[in-house]
C-alpha cells in the first residue's frame, strides 16, 4: 500500500520475488512492516536498498484495522497508523542478532524438553514404587540401578520403555550441555557481549539477552535507557491521574524470560555483594539497598540499572568500569 500527502496511490497484492524486485528499483522513501515472522528480514532487505526501514506493532494495527482481516485491509492499516501522532516503532534485528536468538530460543526449548521428559520419568518410576532423587547428577544412574534390580517386578517390555526414556533423557542433558557451550562461545567471542559480560550480574546468557534487546539501541528506537528498561519490565508500574505520581510493583511483563534471567542474575550478585566488603560504589549501593527495602527489591533495582547501564554502553560505544570507593 503506497500513499503520499495522506492520499493511498495504490493497494496491490505482490509476490515475495515481485516485492524484492519492487524495493529494488523504486526511489528511497518510508517504508512500514508489521512486526511478524518475517518482518526482520524484510526490514534489512529494505535498509539494504537504501530505505527508511521502520516496523510497527501488529497489536497496533490491529486496533487501527476498520474492516475484516486481509491482506489489503492490513497493508492500509499500516499505513494508517504511520500517520497518528507519536507512533512508536519497534527496532529491528541484524543477523547477527537473529542468530543468537536462535541459539538462545533452540536452548529454551531443550531445557523445557528436558525438565518435562525428568519429571515424567521420576513420576512414573514413583507410581511403580521406584523412588529416584530428582538430581540431575544422579538420575542417570538411579535409573539404570533400578533397570538392573530384578526384583522390582518390572516386565521386560517396561525395562525397554524406561530404558528408551532414560536415553532420551541423557540425550537432552548433552543438547543443553551443548548449547550452553555454544552461549558461552559466542558471548565470549562477541565484541559488544563480551563488554557487557562486566556488569554485575551479567553473564554470558544475559549479555546476549541485553545485545538482543538493546542491540539496536544506537538507531534512536529507544531515546534513553528508562525507556528500555520499562520495556523489558523491570521498571515500577505506573499509575497517575490528576498530577499525583503513583508508582506500583514491576508487575507482568510480555518479556518474561528476559526479565526473570536478568533478576536471577541480579540475585546473585546481591548475594555476593553482601557477604563481602564493599570496594566499589556500586557495591556499596546494593548493600544499603538491602539494608533498607531487602534483598528482593535490590535484585529489581540492580536489573534496571544493568539495563540502562547497558543501553548507555551500546548506544555510546563504551566499557564498563566499577567507580572504586576512595578510601
């Protein structure tokens, strides 16, 4: 859907190759895309071209959208809401960016494959009165001691199940294992993970968490780093009418695994900052914010601050140094 001077020039179905062909040759200008599966790669693709590249909620045009869901009718949608006031688009991600989500979202779900297939196999050994520790460590080789007990009664077909659903199993402890090494190395190996792996609690996990979501913080998607860390829901809700400022809990966010990562991380950073002497202001910070609110609260303020703190090193370009007290 192309339009000018809040005019539409036309409305026109495309195939994905006569839509390539199409950003090719046509002279530079806005272009929209819904966020969606595909909207990354688009949005690159036009940037290549020489575009103003930009995607926009598929909530938003949601809301915007006047009549039955088609192609069409979305496409002017998006048009639509380009022309409100103060749209705020959503930031794109690079390859770069795409791969390591993968990497980060192939682990997610290894890591729910694996807990799911552990609990279900220690569940059903327990209904056939065979008790087995639910340790990670161990479980292996609980399984195999109760496959080689004769006398727990267990038919030869059963023996066979179990020992398939225990292969699995370890089959899984090494996709994860795998994984995690795979996390490690790209951290380690990434120039802006790598600076982002200094802050407390940071480590190769959440600074690929902080480069997905920020990584395109230089682009201006996001105009200071309260915005970000309001975005990945680690920022107090707010409530105000009638000029009095009510602030709540952090509540729900839609960036739940990103946020939960980044408090568990911050957790244990309180946790070692208050069994030690304080060497650096930050540190120094934390302990009197336990002191005063718990440990709980200071894991959420020191989630925000890592957010902001990282979205001011990607957008500035800059390292992470600890300010030491002055003695």
């Amino acid at each position: 859907c192309v339009a000018k001077h809040n005019k539409v020039h036309s409305n026109q179905a495309m195939t994905p190759e006569q839509f390539t062909s199409w950003l090719a040759n046509v002279k530079p200008m806005i272009i929209v895309f819904e966020a969606c599966a595909t909207s990354s790669y688009w949005n690159q693709l036009a940037l290549k071209y020489g575009h103003d590249a930009r995607l926009i909620s598929a909530k938003l045009v949601a809301n915007v959208r006047q009549n039955q869901k088609t192609d069409k009718n979305d496409a002017l949608a998006i048009v639509q809401t380009t022309f409100m006031p103060d749209v705020v688009y959503i930031g794109g991600k690079t390859v770069e960016q795409q791969q390591l989500q993968s990497i980060k979202r192939f682990r997610e779900l290894a890591v729910k494959h694996r807990d799911a297939a552990q609990k279900q196999l220690i569940a059903l050994l327990f209904e056939l009165n065979i008790k087995i520790a639910n340790r990670r460590g161990g479980i292996i080789s609980a399984i195999e001691g109760a496959l080689e007990d004769a006398s727990n009664g267990l038919s030869a077909e059963c023996r066979r199940a179990i020992y398939l659903a225990k292969e699995q199993l370890k089959a899984l402890f090494e996709t994860v294992k795998q994984y995690n090494d795979g996390i490690d190395n790209s951290a380690t190996t990434h120039h802006e993970c790598k600076k982002l792996i200094k802050l407390e609690g940071v480590g190769a996990m959440n600074a690929i968490n902080l480069y997905i979501a920020l990584g395109c913080a230089d682009t201006g998607y996001f105009s200071k780093g309260k915005d970000a860390a309001a975005c990945i829901g680690v920022t107090p809700i707010q409530h105000s009418s009638g000029g009095t400022v009510t602030l709540g809990t952090i509540g729900k966010s839609k960036n739940s695994i990103l946020r939960s990562q980044l408090i568990c991380g911050a957790t244990a950073a309180v946790q070692h900052a208050v069994k030690r002497k304080a060497k650096t202001k930050k540190v120094r910070w934390i302990q009197g914010l336990v002191e005063r609110r718990g440990k709980k609260c200071a894991a959420a303020a020191l989630a925000n601050k890592t957010v902001r703190t990282a979205f001011a090193m990607l957008k500035q370009g800059t390292e992470y140094k600890a300010e030491l007290l002055v003695a």
